[in-house]
C-alpha cells in the first residue's frame, strides 16, 4: 500500500506537469509579441525572455509536445499499475482508463488552457523561466526532432506570410473588440491599400480639367482663378494633350499687383508627367521629392488623359477633403427605396459593393460609371436608357454631351417588388 501511495503522488504531479506544459502552450500561442516587446522596451526582463523563446517557435512547441506526451504518458502507466495493485487487472485497467482520461482532460488540459487564454501575457511572464529551463533539458530530443521534421519538409514550400486581406479581417476583429475606432480602422485599411490603387483611378478626366492655354492674356487667367477658385491652373500650349507646366494663385496674383508680369509664360512653373498604371503611392512619393503638388496623367500615346493632385491622393486615406468654397458634392445618395443616385464620375466597383452585388466587368478596363454605361450600350448613353445587369440594374437620369452625370442604380429584388406590386 506504501506503493499505492507514491504512485498516487507521482501521479498528481505529472498531471501537474501536464497542466503547465498546457497552460504554457496555449499562453504563448495566443500571446500578442506586440505587447512582450513593449514590456521588454520597458525594462521587463522577463518579457525579453518571453520574446527570445517566440523568436524560435519551433523550438518551442517541439518541447512542449516532448513533454506534454512523456507525462501524460508515464502518469497514465503509472495509474494502471496502481489500480492493479488495487482492484485487480481487469478492473483496475478500466478504473484506469476512465480516472486518468476525465483527470487528464480537465486537470491537465481545460482548466489550464482556459487559464491561459485568459490572460496569455501573465502567464509568458510566470512561466517562461521554466520553459527556458525544459527546453535546455529536453534539447537533445527536440533537435532529433525538429531535424526529423526539417527532412520530411524539405521539398515543401515555405509557410505564405499574412495577406493583405487577411490583415483587413485582423483589423475588423480588433474593431469589434473595441480597441479601434471605426474612422481608425478604415485610416488603417485605406493605408494598407494605399499602394494597390492606381493614378487611373483616381485622376480628374480631361473634360474635367480647368486649364489655360499659355497665350491666353492675364486679365483671362485673373477669371479662371476666381471662377474656379482653384489655386493651381495647367497651363497648355495650343492643345489640352500639350500641357506644359502649372502655375499658382498666390505668384500670380502677388505679381499682377506690382506688375512684375507681362506674360503667362512667366509664371509658369514644371509639372509632373505620369502614367495612368503607375501607383498613387509612387506618385505621393514623387510630389514630396519634387515639391510638386501636380502631375499630368499620360495615356499609351502620350496624350492627357487627366491630371492628379495632392489632395486627389490624400482622399484616397481620408476620405474627401473639402474646404470653405467646395460645394459639398457625394458619388452617391442613398434613397428610401433602397436605389442609389450616382454620379456619373463615380467608381462602378465601390457602388456595385454599396449594394452587395458583384460586377463582371467583362472587357471593361476602367472604373467610372459613365464609362460602363457606354461599355455596355455600345454607343453614347440617352437620358431614359437602361443598362441591365446581373443583379442591378442602371436607370440614366441625367445625360451632358456624351457623359452620364447621374444615374440610378436598383438591386434587381427591389425592380421585382416593385414591379409584383404594379397592377
């Protein structure tokens, strides 16, 4: 009986063993590296040493198996010899099985576990110097181990590093959870797409530029500043596709007040060429090195098909930016009904998503709306058409020229009630 009552002791503390490998698993699985290295950056030697075993995971997880299965293990062999002793073989084995998988299970697995989950940190902390101490006495397996494992994977390719989409969904989780804001959330997400979004769709269209020719008199320009209440003009020489530089409100005017100007071509001052595929980022990074805060959008043939500016770029991060002379102005409107009221320049991709459609944009390369209408028709757009698509369909509104200044979009259930309850 003397036995009995050492096997029992052994027992208990495997299962203790058991618990810590557990808890010492899931703590350092479910911990955040970010808030370690920021305990460490405050001194915590301990969250270095935390941080030190993270860096070699493998290393890591390796022991903890090792371990957690040789206790498990050996506490397990050891209650069947117990209960043997006890009850007999036959039933003692039973007696066994059942005791030590309930004791098991919620000793040495749930409880630990749900301990850890709770608070990961605390427990990196109270643990990690004992991992350190395991991982040194059970080194020699772990190598034998993890270089078994390196061989069967030899020809496996490497793990793929976190997806840009899989970090907006991160993102959104930590917005549920409350530790971002809604506007600082979307900040990030924008950023996180910031150089995935091309100057094509972004610029401001050719028809839609507010330009002068350089030969223009200076009284003329005086009326396209105050008209358009822009602060920078381009500035082309005979045609729109030969824009030659850009010039600014403020030199223009301080210079007709003292005339000090005789000519528009005096004040004109470079511009940036760029293609329409090149990146917004690339773009941002070009303003800030050269100073400049326009560049001209090229097409294949080296015509314009636009310009971008600086603040085209920022509204990409923050949304629209506008200030005490804009007329406030929205690509969409949401109605009662469930339709939307677009603008023609808006992007068809970001309203299709406003109605949780999907759009098959065929051969159509471009993103404005009055792009796809045309796309779709085949031929200039009239106010009455309708463009039918899969899942929506565009009512035109309001037509300029050739251009779609508004239309309305209806999710194809709304068109079907509407029509079910049409006599």
């Amino acid at each position: 009986m003397d036995f009995v009552f050492v096997y029992i002791i052994c027992i208990v503390l495997l299962i203790a063993f058991s618990a810590l490998f557990s808890m010492s698993e899931t703590a350092f699985t479910s911990v955040s590296a970010v808030r370690l290295k920021m305990m460490a950056k405050d001194g915590d030697q301990k969250a270095e040493r935390s941080i030190r075993i993270l860096d070699n995971y493998n290393k890591f997880l390796t022991t903890i198996l090792i371990g957690n299965n040789l206790v498990n293990i050996a506490a397990t062999s050891i209650a069947t010899v117990a209960f043997s002793i006890l009850l007999g073989m036959s039933t003692g084995s039973v007696t066994s099985t059942v005791v030590m998988t309930i004791s098991v299970l919620i000793c040495g697995e749930i409880i630990p576990k749900s301990l850890a989950r709770a608070n990961p940190e605390k427990w990196c902390i109270r643990l990690c110097s004992l991992i350190s101490v395991i991982e040194t006495v059970l080194s020699p397996l772990s190598w034998m181990f993890i270089k078994m494992t390196d061989f069967i994977n030899r020809h496996q390719d490497a793990p793929a590093t976190i997806t840009e989409d899989e970090l907006e969904v991160m993102i959104d989780e930590i917005e549920d959870e409350g530790v971002l804001e809604k506007s600082e959330s979307d900040l990030i997400k924008s950023a996180i797409r910031f150089d995935d979004i091309q100057v094509s769709e972004t610029y401001i269209p050719r028809m839609d530029i507010v330009a002068i020719d350089a030969s223009s008199s200076l009284d003329e320009l005086g009326r396209v500043f105050a008209d358009s209440g822009f602060s920078r003009i381009p500035a082309y020489d005979g045609t729109i596709d030969n824009i030659v530089g850009v010039i600014y409100a403020k030199e223009y005017f301080s210079k007709r007040f003292d005339d000090r100007i005789s000519s528009i071509r005096e004040i004109i001052r470079q511009i940036l060429y760029v293609p329409e595929s090149m990146s917004i980022a690339t773009v941002m990074a070009e303003f800030q090195k050269s100073k400049i805060h326009m560049a001209v959008v090229l097409d294949a043939n080296g015509g314009t098909m636009g310009i971008v500016t600086m603040e085209d770029i920022l509204e990409e991060l923050v949304g629209d930016i506008w200030d005490e002379s804009d007329v406030v102005q929205h690509d969409y409107v949401k109605n009662e009904d469930g339709t939307l009221t677009v603008k023609g320049t808006a992007n068809i991709y970001e309203i299709v998503e406003m109605l949780d459609r999907e759009l098959d944009p065929g051969d159509y390369e471009d993103y404005s709306v009055t792009g796809y209408i045309i796309y779709k028709l085949g031929r200039a757009p009239m106010r009455g058409d309708v463009v039918v698509c899969d899942g929506f369909t565009i009512n035109i509104k309001v037509v300029k020229g050739r251009r779609v200044m508004e239309a309305v979009f209806t999710p194809t259930a709304l068109e079907q009630a509407e029509s079910e309850r049409t006599p």
